[in-house]
C-alpha cells in the first residue's frame, strides 16, 4: 500500500527528469538527452519497433548507452509522417524516419550534438532556424487536455504518469472532497459524454449515486469499443496514456459508490489492450487499485473485457449485455443504466476521452474547463482527421474552433488542389456537411443542428472527387453489417435503404424512390429500438439535404458527376489526344480496346468492366470517363 | 436446415483439451465468463468446432444453443479454421476473365482443398474473395499480406514453394 | 401512482405499469407482435409504438415501464405518424416474408394477415430487395420449421426457454441475416426437442406448424379391419375407443 507522501516522493524524484523532456529549462536528468519513438498503432505498423531496436543498437556502438534514454511513448497525432521521433531537451521533430538514418542520427546529432536538418519534419525548418514543434501549424492551435501525456511518457512506466500529476487527482478526492463535492466539480465544469450522444457526465454520476438507495454494488465502465471507421482517439489515449482511464475510473467509483470497473476494449487493439494490462498490474501493485487506496479505506478494482467485433457494443446496453455475456443486442431504456446497468445494478458508462478530462478537472477546477469552449459545450475535443486532407492524424481543439481551422490550418488543406466538398463527423451515425458551414464553430449543439452530430470525432474529408450517393451508400453497408438484427427497422429497414442506395448508384431508381427513400429514413430514425438503428439514416439524411443535386444527377441524368458510380461511367478515348502506343489496349483485361498501331485506339463500351487500367496506364491524359 | 459443421474434422491435443479446461474452471465462477472463454478457447484452438462448443456448454451448464447464438454474434469467432498462410484469390470481374478461376481451381488441385477450406498439416487455406482494386494486375491473389498479380498457372506452384517453413 | 393522459384523457396507473398494460387496463387497444404475456417483453417488432410527449423517437408500448418521471405526459395511440410508422413496420416484415398465405397452415389465424388487415396494409410487396431464403425443416415428428415465414418475434425462443426450460432454438448470425435456428443449423430432430409444441402455439405466423396427420386418421377409420383408439396427449385421463358395437 502506498500513502499520499510516498506518491508525493514519486512525483518530486521524477519530476526534473520529466521536464527535460518538456524542454524546460528546470530539467536535467543523469541521461543527456531522450529520444522519444511513437510505439502508436500507426508507427508501429510503419516500421517504429525496428527504430528503437537500431537506436539501442547504435548508441551502444557509440558507447552513449548511459548517457542518452530510449524511451518508447504513445501517439503523436501526426500519423501520416510516421514513424516519429523526437529528441529532448531541444525537441528534434525527425519524421518518416528509416532505420538506415538511425547511425546518421546517432552519430551526428546524439554524439556531437549537429542535428540532421535534412531528416526533420520539413515544416520545423525555417530560414530562421529550427522552429519547435509547438508552432507547426498542426500544433500551433491544438490544445492538449485528453492527449497532454500521449507522446510525451512512457505508457508501460506509472512512475513517469505520477511525476506529471499522476493519480494526484484521485488522492485529492480521496482525502479532500465527498462524493457529492465530486459530482459537484464535473457537473460545475460541464463536461459531456466524448462517446456521442454529449449527455452531461456530472449529471450521469449524480443519476447513479442518488437513483438506487440501497444497491448492494454498482459498477464503473469505460466505453473504449471504438468502432467508426476512420476513428482512432480512444485507442491512441489507452496506447498513450493508460494510466489516465484507471485513474479517472477510481474516481468515478468513488463518486458514485462503485467497487468494481470493467474497461470494454476492442480485441483488435492488441497494443492498447497489452498497455492496459501492464498499466492494471501495475496500479494494483502500488496500491492504487484495490483494498485500502492510499490508505483511505476506499476500494476499487478493474477487469478488462474484450469486445469481439460488433459495432453495437459501442452502444451502451448492449456494450451491458456483452460483458454479461450474451449476443451484444441492445434493450430498451427505460430502465436506464445509472438505475438497473450491468448484471442489473446501478451502472455508468463513459467513453475514454471523457475519462481522459476527468483528473485534469478535479486538479486544476471546474472553472478551468469550463473556461475553454462554448457555452453548452465545454472543454476540448479530439479529432481524428482522415481522407483528402494533408495531415491526417490526430488533433485536439478547444470546442468551437471552427471546421476551417481544422481543416486549412491544422490539417493543411486538401492535397493536389483539389476543392474541398463536404466534411463526415460522426461516423456512420453523423453526416457531411457541406462547405456553406466550413466556418461554425464545432460543438456539440451546431454540428446536430446542421443534421450531422460530434459523434466519437472521426473527420473525414471529402473532395470534388467523392460521389456524395456513394459515400453514404458506403456508411449504409457498414450499418447493414453491423444490425445486430432484433429490431425491425434496423434489421430490414436499413437492408431496404441500402437496396435503394445501390438501385440509385447503378442508374435504376425513379423520383419516387427518392421521395420513398426518405420517408424510409424518417421511418427508421423514429422507430429503432437503439442509437444505432435511430442515427443510421443520417448518412442518407445529410447528403440528401445539402447534395440534393447528385441525387438528381444520377436519378434523372443518369449521371455520376464525381465519377465513381461504375454503372454511370463510360470510358472514352479523346481521338486528338491517342498516339496509338497500344500501351492500354495490352493493358485492358477484357479485350475491350481496338485500333492500330499509331492510329486513335476505341472502347467497346459493352464489353468494358469499367476497372479503370486504361486510363491508369496512359500516358497521354487520353482516357476520359464520363 | 444445412448443418453448419467446420470443414475439417475436429481433432485435438491432449494439452488442448486440458487447456481449456483450465480456462473454464478459472474463468466459470465469474460473472460474463462466456465471452472470455470463447475468446481464450479460440486462441487454443484457432477456431470453435461443435466439439469445443459443445464442452463449453455442458461445463457451464448452458445450451449448445445460447452458445453459438453468441458466437455467431460477433464477427471475431470462426467456426472454421484459418490457415497460418491465408490465401485469396480475387474473382472479381476483371480478374476472373483473365482467369483468375483457373488460377483458383489449380491452387485447389495442388493443395488438395476446396475453396474455405485448410490443408491438413493448417499451413494454408483458401478463399475467394471480392474485387481488392489491383484490376491492373489481374488476376491477382493475396497470401496473407503479399499480393501477386498477372499470375499464371503455372507460377503456382513456385509461389507456394516460397511458403515453406 | 402516475398520473398520465392517454390520447388526451386522464388516467391513474400504478408506478412500473407498462403503456401497453395502462391501455390494455383501460380497454384501448394497442397491436402487438413480438410480446407475449409474462414470457417476451423484448421491445423488437416496434408494432407497438406509441407517440409520447417529450421523447425525441416513438416508444415501444410493451416494454416502457410508466415512472413518476412520466407524471403528465400525453401518449397517442393511433396518431398518424404511429399509424404511418406501424403500417411501414408490418411493409417491411413483408418484404422478407413468405407470401404464399393461402396455402398457408395458419390462413386465417395468422396474426401477421390480420394485422396488415387491420392496418390497411393495401400494398404488400411496397418494399422490393433481397429475401432471406431457408430449407424447411422437416425432420420433426410433429412439426414443420419454414423460417421464411418467420418474422423474429422470438416468442417461440421465450416458449421454448421460459415455458419448457429446453433452449434448443435460439437467434443466430446477426444483422439482416438474423435467423431463428438451432446451433449449427441443426434439424429440430437432431436437438434436445421434447416435441411439446408449446413453439407452435407462441408463433404468431405460419412459421412454425403442426404436422397434420388428418389424413390417416380418416385412412385409418375407413379401414374395417381396424379398430381406431383415440388417445389424447399429452396428460392422458381418459380414452375414447370406437367399438364395433356401432356397425
């Protein structure tokens, strides 16, 4: 068991160390330098493992081992320059790194101290000098609550997560302030759920204290069953910073009465689910889980639970019902969860971005949070910027900036000059919204209002080249696949809203489907037994509303005018612009290209399967598809 | 109703056998013990036959049926086995007439199996799948993460030999 | 006590009381499909939704327990939008159904037809797209499965579980190929079936059926070598024989 003063002990002993790698002045450690490596999915798929395997290596070589710290950390956000890795105390953004760089890097800039401008992120490279990571446009407007230590510690190490205020704001609440003082706080800062829906955590908390009297156990659980495609902030947090959801759990029970948690993570987050072991064992074995917490008498403990490939577990009965041990189908609320939840005991669910701002409230005020924000919606959002945008990744802004600055400022635009055309959040759930509100300022209230929503903060970005018919077509069969089937409108009505969507794209679909189509929509949004069923027409919803136009385009023209609906394309060879090289007549696997050498070349247009090789193959910009 | 039975027939190690055992003695008293079960028993076995099903469902004193309703469920359980070199083939449209099913049909004959089945010794099995967008390349076949394109039949062979550990 | 107006009439209903309960009580008549008395309140069919003031979607009547936080609230059962949404549900259970009604066992008791009646269901293919397509199980001795009838009520999985105790039939896969089976596709007779019959008698369509052996009996009364015993089962008191005495 470990006290407060022995906590307290940790933190101090680690704390200068810990501010070398700030960059501050104040730090110093018996290492010179930390070399900090993304062990994020996303490096890790890039190579990063090799990275820090080549760094010990040559720093051995070098004979430096003592001297400079490897330290493999959680997700930077920037993940399209993979792998990352950052040098302390300068702060040395190198991206794109390559193991056969590593000797360079080591020799160069480790040992003699030069860094090796060339390898750096291009963006840190001024006329002036080397600008810190800080000011990059990526970082410049990001600011960091949930993700503060993703990137900056080491996840499997809790002594690095106590020397920056680790587990302080559990014993803050343990031994200064009362459960209802506790609720109090997350209510004041006006925290709401990061999973979605946005319902007030405070009052979630207040709900489950208060509602059942005299239940004999409650239960804590964290909703980390991230499934949107496109979305990834709950897993760089749990790969990051684990330690932050244990100890935001702890305070959640103790709030609302609560001996037991269960952390509901994806099986196909193998690095985040080994993180949360690791980051478990550990806290139990400082005490900070189990009997006796800081010596406070409070007990709490947690267990992982797995999912095992179902969206709808990401909805809160049913993430209830899995972990119970059943088909994952959601039930109807009322009862709701905070008075009959899992095994039919008071139960909260909250997402792990939620969990990731609790500490940082009960720390440093309610009125802080609440000072960043808008007025209904408080606090910082993370984002996971994906599609037709420079730097896909992942971001943190205050609510309200607005879509522009995330999108031009932060995500760099969109690549090869392309216009912008509509923006996804939300998921298969949200809807896209169209360059007319490029400039509202993002929270929870507008994004509903213009008939998308924040969802879990996937953001893709769409240009002049996606089919907008399309891209809600492609979030329908997500939504198909992952009915979990009990309820009618869900189970056959998004079946038959997907059939209507194809019958749209391949050129067969009337002004009545259409008029038909969104009375389906209406239909099913009123009607389904959970949040899945009720949100899965907002793809459909949202694109009819604003590309009203495409819809008409390929109903009455029976014309795709992106260009991605194949049934709608004909390729064509422009005659003044073929050579007659051959090149794509070899290329077309049906044989459907004729002409001679030299000569203009044709398609036959009915033995075309429309794959495209043609006009990949030529040259000459003389393949057209319209 | 067409019985749902894996492909291959069911055989198991001792140590197999005791494993699992050992999982739902430790994991049965607690409560949502199925899942974690059926998640540990196919890392045992790479997959949930109707024999493992079945010994999970006496020893939990639940029916066969609630446990394949839950296994069904959820997309990372298989009732087949997969094999430690998955193969698929494209037979989508531009990749079949350039005789991608030729392709198919020989890698069934060389490796003795039928389409979603394994080879006896579990090192490959073969599917066919949907268009991957390497029409380009047609026809084209995938095993595990390595794509090959513009095969012929006759490669086959010497494809599969560099699979030889 | 929860005080509540339905369709704009008050009504006093004791707390934990569902809508469904609280119009039954007081003579206003909801449609149900999926629920079934004490053994299946499961909310899935949606025949039964109901417009309450305050709630952002339709309810589902059978399974909304009445709270003091519904104190005054307005519920409409038969508003056009719950009309509307009902006739659309009962569409869209046509579009994956079986419609071969009049050779159908349960023509004329099917409560799936008398619904679509009731509701004025006037175009039964309104919804065009794929159907799930089943073999009819027909290994039982007493009984027929043809899941393409089936409408995913579960109320013969309740019966089976909650009645009898025996849980062989159960929903598998998920999503729109949700389907009402044994494990691993099993035949009926291959299961742990006790041939009760207590599915049949909870299945709302034509899904689920007696064999009808009516034809040997009359084979079998025609014969005049053969003395025909009628026993009635199951909990056998008496028996009737036909004796030769009424030649």
């Amino acid at each position: 068991m470990m006290t407060v003063a022995e906590l307290d002990a940790i933190k101090a002993k680690l704390h200068s160390q810990m501010m070398l790698r700030k960059g501050s002045e104040a730090g110093e450690d018996t290492y010179r330098k930390h070399v900090l490596v993304c062990g994020g999915t996303g490096c890790t798929s890039s190579g990063s493992m090799g990275i820090i395997n080549k760094l010990n290596e040559e720093l051995k070589k070098n004979g430096i081992e003592n001297e400079v710290k490897v330290i493999k950390t959680g997700c930077f956000g920037l993940c399209a320059l993979g792998p990352i890795m950052i040098v302390y105390p300068e702060g040395s953004f190198y991206s794109m790194v390559k193991e056969e760089n590593i000797p360079e890097i080591v020799s160069e800039h480790l040992v003699k101290g030069n860094v090796v401008e060339r390898l750096l992120y291009s963006e840190t490279v001024t006329d002036s000098g080397i600008k810190s990571l800080n000011e990059t446009n990526f970082y410049k407007k990001q600011h960091r609550v949930a993700l503060r230590n993703c990137g900056v510690i080491s996840p499997e190490n809790i002594e690095e997560y106590i020397a920056l205020d680790g587990y302080q704001a559990l014993a803050k609440v343990l031994t200064q302030m009362t459960p209802e003082d506790v609720i109090q706080t997350i209510l004041d800062s006006g925290l709401r759920g990061r999973g979605g829906g946005g319902f007030p955590t405070g009052k979630k908390w207040q709900l489950a204290r208060n509602l059942v009297k005299d239940a004999d156990q409650k239960y804590v659980c964290c909703n980390a069953d991230e499934g949107d495609p496109g979305a990834f902030m709950d897993r760089s947090v749990l790969e990051g910073d684990p330690h932050v959801v244990i100890e935001a759990m702890a305070i959640a029970g103790y709030a609302i009465g609560a001996t037991q948690g269960y952390i509901y993570v994806r099986a196909e987050y193998p690095i985040a689910v080994e993180r949360l072991r690791i980051a478990i064992g550990q806290a139990r074995e400082y005490g900070l889980l189990g009997d006796n917490i800081l010596g406070t008498g409070f007990k709490f403990d947690l267990d992982l639970r797995l999912g095992a490939g179902a969206f709808v577990c990401g909805e809160e009965t049913a993430l209830m019902t899995s972990i119970e041990g059943n088909r994952g189908e959601p039930r109807p609320r009322p009862p709701f969860p905070a008075e009959s939840g899992l095994f039919q005991k008071p139960t909260i669910l909250n997402n792990v971005e939620t969990y990731a701002n609790v500490p940082q409230i009960i720390l440093n005020g309610a009125d802080w949070f609440a000072s960043m924000g808008t007025e209904k919606s408080k606090g910082t959002k993370v984002f996971a910027l994906g599609g037709k945008i420079h730097n896909t990744g992942l971001v943190e802004i205050p609510m309200g900036t607005t879509l522009r600055e995330v999108i031009y400022e932060i995500g760099g635009g969109i690549p090869n000059g392309k216009e912008f055309k509509a923006a996804q959040t939300g998921g298969p759930s949200g809807g896209c919204i169209p360059a007319e509100h490029l400039d509202i300022p993002i929270d929870y209230d507008n994004l509903i209002s213009i008939g998308s929503m924040m969802g879990s903060g996937g953001l893709i970005v769409m240009d002049e080249n996606n089919c907008m018919v399309d891209i809600a077509k492609f979030f329908l069969e997500f939504t198909v696949d992952e009915s979990c089937g009990k309820c009618t409108p869900c189970r056959i009505g998004t079946k038959r809203l997907y059939e209507m969507l194809e019958k749209i794209t391949s050129g067969n679909a009337t002004l009545e489907d259409l008029d038909k189509m969104e009375k389906l929509c209406y239909y099913i949004k009123n009607n389904s037994l959970c949040g899945l069923g009720q949100t899965a027409p907002n793809p459909v919803l949202s694109t009819l509303r604003y590309f009203k136009d495409e819809y008409l385009a390929h109903v009455v023209d029976k014309k795709c005018p992106a260009g991605v609906c194949q049934d709608l394309l004909t390729y064509k060879i422009v005659a003044d612009k073929c050579k007659g090289c051959t090149a794509c007549a070899r290329k077309c696997p049906v044989g459907a290209i004729s002409g001679t050498v030299k000569e203009p070349h044709s398609i036959d247009t009915t033995k075309c399967i429309k794959c495209g090789a043609c006009m990949a193959t030529c040259k000459f910009g003389a393949i057209v598809k319209e | 109703m067409a019985f749902k039975k894996s492909v291959v027939a069911f055989s198991q190690t001792p140590e197999q056998e005791q494993k699992l055992m050992e999982v739902i003695n430790k994991e049965k008293g607690h409560k949502g013990a199925l899942m974690p079960i059926l998640q540990q028993a196919q890392e045992i076995y790479g997959y949930l036959p109707i024999e493992v099903q079945t010994i999970i469902a006496e020893e939990m004193g639940i029916s066969l049926e609630k446990v394949y309703g839950v296994v069904t469920f959820y997309a990372q359980f298989s009732l087949n086995p997969k094999g430690k070199y998955k193969i698929s083939v494209c037979l989508g449209t531009a990749c079949y007439v350039k005789g991608s099913g030729d392709v198919y049909n020989k890698l069934q004959e060389v490796l003795n199996i039928k389409g979603g089945e394994l080879t006896p010794d579990g090192k490959f099995s073969l599917e066919a799948c949907r268009c991957i967008g390497a029409c380009g390349l047609a026809p084209v076949m995938t095993i595990n993460d390595d794509v090959y394109g513009r095969l012929t039949v006759d490669e086959v062979g010497d494809i599969l030999a560099k699979y030889n550990d | 006590m929860v005080n509540i107006k339905i369709n704009g009439i008050e009504y006093s209903v004791e707390e934990g009381t569902t809508i469904l309960e609280a119009c039954r009580q007081n003579g206003i008549r909801i449609p149900t499909l999926c629920w079934l008395k004490d053994i299946n309140a499961i909310g899935a069919c949606r025949i039964c939704v109901v417009e309450m003031s305050g709630a952002r979607s339709l309810t589902a009547a059978c399974v909304y327990p009445l709270s003091k936080f519904d104190e005054g609230k307005n519920i409409l059962t038969h508003s056009p939008a719950v009309l509307e949404s009902r006739k659309m549900t009962l569409q869209l259970l046509l579009s994956n159904h079986n419609m071969d009604c009049l050779a159908c066992a349960r023509s004329g008791n099917c409560e799936l037809q008398a619904l679509c009646k009731e509701l004025g269901v006037d175009d039964s293919s309104y919804f065009e797209g794929a159907k799930n397509e089943f073999d009819i199980d027909t290994s039982s001795k007493h009984m027929y499965r043809d899941d393409n009838k089936c409408i995913n009520c579960r109320r013969c999985v309740a019966a089976c579980e909650k009645y009898q105790g025996i849980g062989v039939i159960g929903a598998n896969e998920r999503g729109f190929k949700t389907e009402i089976s044994c494990a691993f596709g099993m035949d009926l007779a291959n299961t742990a079936c006790v041939s009760c019959g207590q599915c049949i008698t909870a299945c709302p369509t034509g899904a689920l059926s007696e064999k009808d052996d009516t034809d040997k009996v009359w084979e079998a009364l025609a014969d005049p070598e053969k003395v025909v015993v009628v026993q009635t089962a199951p909990a056998v008191r008496a028996s009737l024989g036909r004796l030769s005495v009424i030649r």
